[in-house]
C-alpha cells in the first residue's frame, strides 16, 4: 500500500513538473511574441497620426456605454471626464441601471435633461425602459432609466439605443485617456475585418485626479495589495493578451474598456445576462458566430489605449472580485466547449480553448494539488527534497522572469511610471507577486469552484455590482 | 547531492537570476531616460536651427537621420509643423542641406525596403521635410502592401498641399486601396479645391486620373463632393449644387450634405427643391445643411417636412427650424399642434432640447 502511495506521489509530482514547464514555456512564448508586437509598435508609433483619427469627423463615431448602479457621487464627475476625450463624434449613453440613490438625479440636475421619445435600433432583450433623457446643454449625453437588471443587461439596453457603429463599454468608476478613443478607433479604420478591440486597463489608486475626473499625475501607491495587483494587470495585458492577441486567439476584452462594432454584437445577441463574466464570454461567442458565419474575424488588443480603473484595496473585496472572475472564466469555457478542439475555429478552438481550460480553468485546482503532493511527497520520502525544489523553484523563477520582463516591456514602450520610486514598488511587487501572492490567487480561484457549485448554483443569474473590473488572466 | 547543497545552489541560481533581471530594468530606465533627454534636447536644437536657418546644426542632424531610426524620427517630428513656417528661401535652402548630405537618396532609398517600417519612416520625413520630389514618390505608396505605409503617405500627400498631390490622392480614391475616408480627410482644404471642382468637372481629366485603363467607376464623385464639404471653401458651391441633379442618390446626399459648410446664401434655394427629393437621406441632409444658411425663406418647407415620413427628415428638419430664429421657432410652437402626431412630439422635444420653451 505505502508503494502505491510512493508511486503515487513520485508520478504525480513529475506530472506536476511537466505541467509548470509546459505553462512556463507557454508564457514565455507569449512574452516573447508581445516583446515582438510592442517593438513594431513603438517603431510605428510616430508615423501613426492617431491625432487625425480624434479629430476628423470622417473617422468612425463612438457611443460610450456606461451602466451605472448607485454611482451618485461619481456618475456626473465621470461623464464629465469622458466628454474630455479627443474625439471628435461621441455620445455617452448612461445606463441608470434602477439606481436606489441620487444616480439619475444628479444627473437631470448636472445635465438638463429632457425626456425624449427614442425608439430602439436594435432588437436586445433587457429590462423595461421606463424613460429616455438627452441633455439640454450637451446633446451628447443621453441617460437610460431602466429597471434593475445587472451590467450585461444594462449594456443591452445602451446598445439598443446607442447611435453609432462603434461602441465603447465601459464602467462607471473608470477613466479613460484622452486619446485612448482615437487610438482604439484607428484600429477598425486600418483593418474593416475588426470586430472588436481591447484596451490596456490600468490600476489608477495611489495616482493624482483632478475634480473632473481626470488622471493629472500617474503613481503607485503604498498599500503592498494595489502594487501586486499593478504587476498583476501588466503580466496580463502585457505579458498575455498582446500575445494572444497577435496570434488572433485572444478570448478577453476587458469589460471596463473595450470597443466593439455594435452591428456584429446586435446579429450575435448582445450580452448574455446569465453569467458574471459576460464580457469575456461575449468575445468568445463573437469568434463562434463570425466564425460559423465563414467571415474574418479579427478581435485584438492594443496595447496604448488606456483606461484606469480602481482596483480593490482591502483583502475581501480582492477575494470576491477575484472569486467572481473565476466563475466567470469556468461559465464561459463551459458555455463553449463545443468550440473546443474544431478545426473550425481555428486556433481559438485548437489551441487557446484547450490552454484556457487547462492551465486557467482547472489549473489552480492542479496547482493546489501539485503544492500538497510535493510536500507530501517530501515528507513521506517519495520524492527527494532536490525534487521538490527543482519544481517550486521552476515555478517561481519562470513568475519572476515572466514579472521582470514586463517590467521591461513596461519601461521599453510605455513608462507610465516615470519615477524612480515607483519603480522601486513595482521590483518589490514583482518578488512579492511570486513568492505568496500568486498562490494566494491560486487559492481564491480553487475556492471560486465551491463557490460555484454552493453558492450560486451553476449558470444561475448572478446580480453583481458595477463596480468592478474584469478578468485579467492571461 | 545533499539537501542542504541543493537549497543552496538553488537560492544562489534564484538570486543570480533576480540580480540580473534587476539590472535589466534598471539599465533600460536609465538608457531611456538618457534616450529621452537626448531625443528631446536635439529636437530643440533642431528646430532653432531650422527657424535661424543654421545650416551647420541641419547638416549634422541630416547626416545622423540617414541612418539612424530615432534620428530620423527626431527630424521628422521637428520638422513637422516647423518647415511649413519657413520663407521660400529658407525652404530651399533647407532642401539644398539635405539633398547634398546625402538624406534625401537616403530616403528614396529606404522608401524601397523591404521593411515597412523603413518604409513608413522614410515617407514620413519626406513628407515632413516637404521635398519637392515628394509629390512624385509617396503617389505609389498609397497602394503599398502595408496599410500604416498607405496611412502616412496619405497623410504626407494632404500636407504637401500642392495640385499635384491633391490629384495624386483623387487618383488613390479611384483605385480604392486606402479607405475613401482617410483621403477624404486629408483632401478637405482651400488647397485642393480647384482640383477636386476640376476632377468632377472634367471628364477628360477624370479619366486620366483612372489608374489602369479602365474607365473609373462612379463611387469616387461622392467621396469628392464629401471633401469639398470638409473644405468649405465657396468655390465649390456651383458644382455640388449641379451634383443635387444627379441620378445617383449617394451623389445627391454628398452634395446636399456638402453645400452646409461650403454653400453660401445662394444655396439656400436649391438645398429648398432638395427638400422634396424622392430620397429621404438627401431630405435629411438638405435639412440639416439648411442649419448652416438660416434664412425665413427655408421655414415653410422645412415645417413641412416635420411630418415627413422619415425620422431623421423630422429631427433634422425640426433642428434646423430652432436655429432660424422667431420665425422657426414660432413654426415649431405651431406644429405642437399639429394632426401628426410625430410632428408634433419632434417639435416639443426639440423645443425643449434647444431651451426654447418647457419640456
């Protein structure tokens, strides 16, 4: 029996190896190729008039969705903030998702608003629209009162009544770059086939904001939580999604910053208020209907475009964020698994499908249990303690180089944190992030399993608040 | 290997690896800050040099872009804006430094690379320095195989601003690689009307125009027409508003969209008979260029237009009566009232949108 248990150990922990060297590998190869993209990127930056594309009023217009649930104190500063984009043709559609605070009444008062008769352009379900307002002092903005539905509803309901061919879903809390508009915009005029564009999302705490909104100066704060979440969302975006993105298999838009064609999104049904990751599954389920419908489908990151967003800093709410990302992430491979290994859908089906579910999907649970028979293993004396080091070794060394090399990246092509202090937070983040932090997260998400099945039940409609961003994961 | 040993030869190899990553980072901040500082410091030299006409400072930053990527990138960026400001003669003068330095074949040659980077690049500062030769090499670079390398010679052409440009970006319509909007954007100045006015005037040099030898399509007329609106320039006025006779409806719908910001008073009349057009994009427009041209005259077919049975006829109708003073306002206020339902729920929305009376 003791044998059995040995053998047990000894194999599972070789698998456990195995397992880190091909995840290790696989992001190694996505930082390779995103050092590859932000390089070409930055030598075309200056010859890329991005400034033409927020000024010309022949470039695509822009409807900003922004659903907003008991947003009072920011929703009027946030508006504000998002009229300040240089860009030349935008509305901003406020979704007051049947607020029971001053969110729509801080609106008629900062706005003017006068109740319009509106009739919907497109076909999505959604809660009642009990009302339709357009500002009297900026006919740009236009507020939606609906009963409550939760954010995918909300934005189905903006996208019913959003005007442009182009819209930008974004959340209330966030904020957007100036230019960030344009240079997203510019991707769909250089290629027709786009469908959708992802922008990178910055954690904005620590940083200086004006009364209106607006970033004045960028810094890393304090608390040791936020700065590990920064190199979280670089690793992410800049380590993964440029990556993915360049292979054409990228799978998540941030749903706190993404820019969408509204006719592709209307023909696919717009968002699926069934689940709590319904930005991510509404990227996947683009690829499965262009891609059924035999059309080019080109979904992309980019890396420049920039929307700040704040990101928790206490311990439970980092927890429940960090649970609801995780169930979003299993709902929607669940949801699609039909895509999964179809030649069909190309390397989305072949290849970021199978890796999703291994290494993210059920890859905590594998971690976990990898971290366990390892020191089981050592313990009982199946595996000896150089084994054990070489794999958790492995594993933080490949984490630290992965950090580091955005860090780089980072410095290379962005320098959004110009001072030499904020630097220093982000090395410290870098170590602290592989030594505790990610298997910190690698708990969370375990926990986003049983949260799953007893909690919520599965695919059971979730109300969530507004407040938070999106999944990060590469 | 004992246990000890190997925590050992792991925490140094760990450590190892952490102190040269560090040394990464912190090289390439110190190297980009160095890089910035430098970067910005011989933009500044730069562009004295070219305002001062300092020959020396131009042909030693010329003889360092030729083949250096920031260099050249440098040059480009001061000289954006900054040679436009120059005399003639400075102009010449310029040109002179840097065809004899060498950067200017330099440049031509580059535009061939295989990399379209280099290519993009090369096009930028030529198009930037505005040298004379320009306007012939950057015509083939709108239908490069890199569509950045479109873009900016696109863009380059439109600051050029010469009759040979403009004609060289109407011919890049015709062949369609670069989206119609793009060059729509970059013809729409004084600049290129007289050869927009010609290209739509002329068949002979429509034709000419054509890449190929076949005759160009027709879906080029309204892309010019859109330009000459983005122009507003007066001198287009007689030939979009001979355009509103068109059998073509988006023809028709380009000039009556353009006649607001290029049309003058004289106008008003026909953007008035295009109010009855069959098409109701062309109403629409008509209206709303008819915002551009106030006058008491518009009223009466614009308030009939508020029952029209398109919705973007009404609102725009109804938008266009709130900004002709009392005498809109006052057909608005009439139409509150009035049989059609959607006539009058428009004219109380726009009514109260326009601050003009209660909600």
């Amino acid at each position: 029996m003791t044998d059995v248990i040995h053998q047990l150990l000894r194999d599972f922990n070789i698998f456990m190896l195995g397992y880190f060297v091909v995840l290790d590998s696989v992001f190694v190869l996505l930082v390779a190729i995103g050092w590859r993209a932000v390089n070409e990127y930055v030598a075309r930056r200056p010859f890329r008039d991005y400034r033409k594309v927020g000024e010309s009023e022949l470039s695509m217009p822009v409807s900003i969705l922004v659903p907003a649930y008991n947003e009072g104190p920011v929703i009027v500063s946030s508006v504000r903030s998002l009229l300040t984009s240089q860009f030349g043709e935008l509305e901003v559609v406020v979704i007051n998702d049947g607020s029971t605070d001053d969110t729509l009444t801080s609106l008629m008062e900062a706005f003017d608003l006068v109740r319009v008769d509106r009739v919907p352009r497109a076909n999505l379900p959604c809660e009642p629209i009990s009302a339709v307002y357009v500002s009297s002092s900026d006919h740009r903005i236009v507020v939606l009162d609906k009963a409550n539905g939760g954010k995918a509803d909300s934005l189905n309901a903006g996208i019913r009544y959003a005007r442009y061919p182009l819209f930008c879903a974004i959340d209330a809390d966030t904020m957007l770059d100036p230019g960030a508009l344009a240079r997203l915009v510019w991707e769909f005029q250089a290629s027709p086939s786009t469908v959708a564009v992802g922008g990178i999302v910055r954690v904005v705490n620590g940083s200086e904001v004006d009364g209106d909104g607006r970033l004045v100066q960028v810094k890393t704060p304090r608390g040791m939580l936020v700065n590990l979440q920064i190199v979280e969302y670089l690793r992410a975006f800049l380590g993964g999604r440029i990556g993915w993105s360049r292979l054409g298999m990228l799978l998540i838009i941030s749903g706190a910053f993404g820019l969408f064609r509204r006719d592709v999104v209307v023909e696919a049904g717009g968002y699926d208020t069934t689940t709590v990751g319904e930005d991510a599954e509404l990227v996947l389920r683009l690829h499965r209907h262009q891609r059924d419908r035999k059309r080019k489908c080109r979904i992309t990151f980019f890396p420049d475009p920039i929307c700040w967003t704040e990101a928790p800093a206490d311990f439970k709410t980092f927890v429940r964020q960090r649970d609801r990302w995780q169930r979003g992430l299993i709902e929607m491979m669940a949801r699609h698994h039909g895509m999964l290994g179809r030649k069909r859908y190309g390397g989305v089906g072949l290849v970021a499908l199978p890796y999703f579910i291994f290494f993210e999907v059920l890859g905590p649970i594998f971690e976990v249990l990898g971290y366990a028979a390892c020191i089981a293993g050592v313990l009982v004396g199946a595996i000896s303690y150089p084994f054990a080091l070489v794999i958790l070794g492995f594993s933080v060394f490949f984490g630290l180089l992965i950090s580091f090399s955005v860090l780089l990246m980072e410095e290379r092509a962005f320098r959004r944190y110009p001072d030499w202090q904020d630097l220093r937070r982000l090395i410290v983040a870098a170590f602290v992030e592989n030594l505790g932090y990610r298997q910190l997260n690698t708990l969370i998400r375990v926990r986003a399993w049983w949260t799953l099945f007893h909690a919520e039940g599965w695919g059971e409609m979730t109300r969530v608040g507004l407040e938070e961003a999106e999944p990060v994961e590469a | 290997m004992s246990a000890v040993q190997a925590t050992q030869l792991l925490a140094m190899l760990t450590g190892l690896g952490c102190v040269l990553m560090i040394s990464f980072v912190l090289e390439r901040k110190l190297r980009r800050d160095k890089r910035e500082f430098v970067s910005q410091t011989s933009r500044g030299r730069l562009r004295e040099a070219l305002l001062a006409g300092d020959q020396d400072v131009i042909r030693t930053a010329a003889a360092c872009a030729c083949d250096d990527a920031q260099r050249q990138v440098d040059f480009a960026v001061t000289a954006s804006g900054t040679v436009d400001e120059l005399t003639e003669a400075d102009r010449a003068r310029l040109h002179d430094t840097v065809t004899r330095i060498g950067l200017v074949d330099s440049l031509i040659e580059q535009l061939r690379h295989r990399n379209p980077v280099k290519r993009g690049r090369a096009a930028f500062l030529i198009g930037e320095l505005r040298v004379p030769k320009a306007s012939e090499l950057l015509p083939p670079l709108l239908a490069d195989p890199d569509p950045d390398v479109r873009l900016v010679a696109c863009a380059e052409l439109g600051g050029i601003g010469t009759q040979a440009a403009a004609l060289s970006l109407i011919s890049g319509l015709m062949a369609g690689d670069v989206a119609p909007e793009r060059i729509i954007e970059r013809l729409g100045g004084a600049w290129a009307v007289p050869s927009l006015v010609s290209a739509l005037e002329d068949p002979e040099l429509a034709r000419s125009l054509a890449p190929g030898d076949d005759e160009p399509s027709e879906r080029w007329r309204p892309a010019v027409a859109r330009a000459l609106g983005v122009a507003a320039d007066p001198r287009a006025e007689l030939a979009l508003a001979r355009m509103l006779d068109s059998p073509h409806t988006e023809e028709r719908v380009a000039a009556a969209r353009s006649l607001g910001p290029s049309g003058t008073e004289a106008s008003v009349a026909v953007l008035i008979k295009a109010l009855g057009d069959p098409a109701w994009e062309v109403r629409a427009q008509a209206a709303k260029s008819l915002s551009a041209h106030p006058e008491q005259r518009a009223v009466p077919a614009l308030e009939e237009r508020l029952s029209d049975d398109a919705w973007w006829v009404r609102s725009n109708a109804a938008d266009t009566l709130a900004t002709i003073g009392t005498e809109g306002v006052t057909a608005l206020k009439r139409a509150l009232s009035h049989s059609d339902r959607y006539a009058s729920e428009r004219a109380r929305e726009t009514l109260a949108l326009h601050r003009l009376v209660e909600a």
